[in-house]
C-alpha cells in the first residue's frame, strides 16, 4: 500500500498578508521538494480531499465559535482574530477543506486503502481551541481527525504526536479529560503560546524543553518518555501535528533539529504503529516556516512514513 498524500488548492488561497509567514508558499516547498526528490511517484496523489462537514466540526468546536467565524469572514481584504492571525475571503473555504483532508486520510487508513497519509494542507490547527482561533489555526485539524476516528470508527484510543516547536495547546484543551486520546508533545518552553497546564492527567505527555535542545536530547524525550507511554497505550491509530519548525534553520523557533531527526521520530512511530495500530499513520502539516528546511523536513518525513 501506498502513502496518501492529500493536498488542496484551496488552502493557497487562504494568506494573511505578503509579511506572514504561515504562507502559501509552505504548501509548494513541500510540494517541490518531493518532486524533485523523486518520492512523490511513489505516493498515491489526492488534490481535492473533500470538505469536513459542520457536524464535523463541531465534534471538537463550540456551535457559538464556528458561528463567530461565519460571521467575521470578509467578503475582502482581512479580518483580524489577533496580531498575528487574519482571515481573507477565503480562509473558512481552506480551513473546512484542511479539516476534510484528515477525515479523508483516516477514512483511508482505517479502510486499508492506504497504510499511512501526510497531509499537505493550511491553515495548521494545533492551537486553535475549541472556542478559539490563535497561532495562525481556527479549526483544529488533527482533533477533528481524532474526533473522527473516534465517533465515526468506533475506535477505543487514538494517539496524538506533536513535534511542533510550539505547545499545541488547543489540541490539549480539546482532548484534556479524554482517556480515549493520549497526547504526546515536546515543545520549546517558556515560549508562544505560554499556556502550559499544571495540572496532570495520564493522557497528556507534554514535554517541556529549553531553547537550543538538541536533536540528540529530543530523540531522548521520545525514547524514554513517548515511546514507553504510547506502547502502555496501545493506540489503535496514530496522529501527527507534523511542525517543522523545531528545524535549527527556522527562526520561528530555537531548537536545534534536523531532518535526520525527523526520520528517526517517524521511523520510531511507524515502528510502534506496525506494533499496535496496524501501522496506520496520518500526519497532518502544523508549522514550519523556513522553506528550504521545511521541503527537505517534510521529504524526510514522508520517506520514512513510506519506507522509501
């Protein structure tokens, strides 16, 4: 079986001004990336996954939230949500497509049409909360694939993996006291967005780590702490909030990864899903904001997602 690979061109369309660097572009260094490395004729193609539905949406997000957005989406130019985050006239169009692009991947998954899938799409999700938009996200991608997976499948645990450089809080916030997702995370700490929760649950595996970790220290935290939690936990299907930005080269953030750290992350991932979940895999795109880096992070992602 393949890797699904699911992009859109609606999620070009969604920008937030020629200055952001949660850009268009993103989507394409990924894209050029895989062509030129010769990967993407190994993997099954989709251009136009389809919409996540409203009740999609709301299985992870407040009725009132998803009527707010409706309302403040601009017919033109942009809508401020804060400082650093804008609709335009498109973005509700992308986001409900980026949302559709991981039900599409774990429909896929759990059919065994595909074995893994890595979702090419924007806005990323993993800060929007489930009353709130923040850090470039409004509907949180991965938790309405886990939703999903969940409510749909009938599935009994699901995790989620997250090595973005920023906490991803809304992903937190939405699964807190959910047994039935267990949450696994490093991120640069103390940073953006400074909402660390105190208080502990079995499910969430948060992991704090100091500006200028290392690659090596982070391959660490995986192996002593994640990867012993997750067998615990013998997920049945394993999410990725795929941020590259932990990428010494990206000046998002202050870490000091590599893409051979991303493919030694991944293959400890496939190896613990071939384990537990039937190898089923689907990563979704969070952060990431060098291009070079990003490209060639993504290329080692989804190679080894793929065995290539």
């Amino acid at each position: 079986m393949e890797t699904l690979y699911i992009t859109s061109p609606a999620c070009r369309q969604h920008e937030m001004g020629s200055w952001h660097p949660e850009c268009p572009e993103r989507l394409d260094a990924i894209n050029d990336h895989l062509l030129s490395s010769g990967i993407m004729t190994f993997l099954d193609v989709l251009d136009r996954p389809r919409v996540a539905t409203e009740a999609e949406i709301l299985r992870v997000h407040k009725p009132e939230y998803l009527a707010h957005l409706k309302a403040v989406s601009p017919a033109s130019g942009y809508f401020a949500i804060d400082g650093d985050t804008a609709m335009n006239a498109h973005t509700l169009t992308a986001a409900f497509e980026a949302a559709g692009a991981g039900i599409e991947a774990v429909d896929a998954v759990l059919a065994g049409a595909a074995r893994s899938a890595f979702c090419n799409v924007r806005p990323p999700g993993h800060h929007a909360e489930s009353g709130r938009a923040m850090g470039f996200c409004f509907f949180n991608n991965v938790a309405v694939a886990a939703a999903h997976a969940l409510e749909h499948h009938r599935l009994a645990r699901v995790a989620i993996v997250d090595f973005d450089v920023h906490h991803g809080n809304g992903t937190e916030e939405i699964f807190f006291d959910e047994p039935r997702v267990m949450m696994c995370s490093f991120y640069q700490h103390p940073f953006y967005p400074n909402s660390r929760r105190e208080e502990a649950r079995d499910n969430m595996v948060n992991v704090p780590v100091d500006a200028y970790t290392t690659g090596f220290d982070l391959r660490q935290v995986v192996s002593d702490i994640w990867i012993p939690r997750l067998a615990d936990f013998q997920p049945q299907l394993i999410l990725v909030s795929a941020g590259f930005d932990a990428h010494r080269e990206d000046e998002m953030g202050q870490l000091g990864m590599t893409e051979s750290d991303y493919a030694w992350i991944t293959d400890q991932l496939v190896r613990l899903a071939e384990r537990t979940a039937g190898g089923r895999i689907v990563s979704v795109l969070e952060g990431g904001y060098n291009l070079s880096a990003l490209g060639r992070s993504a290329v080692a992602h989804i190679r080894s997602l793929s065995k290539l």
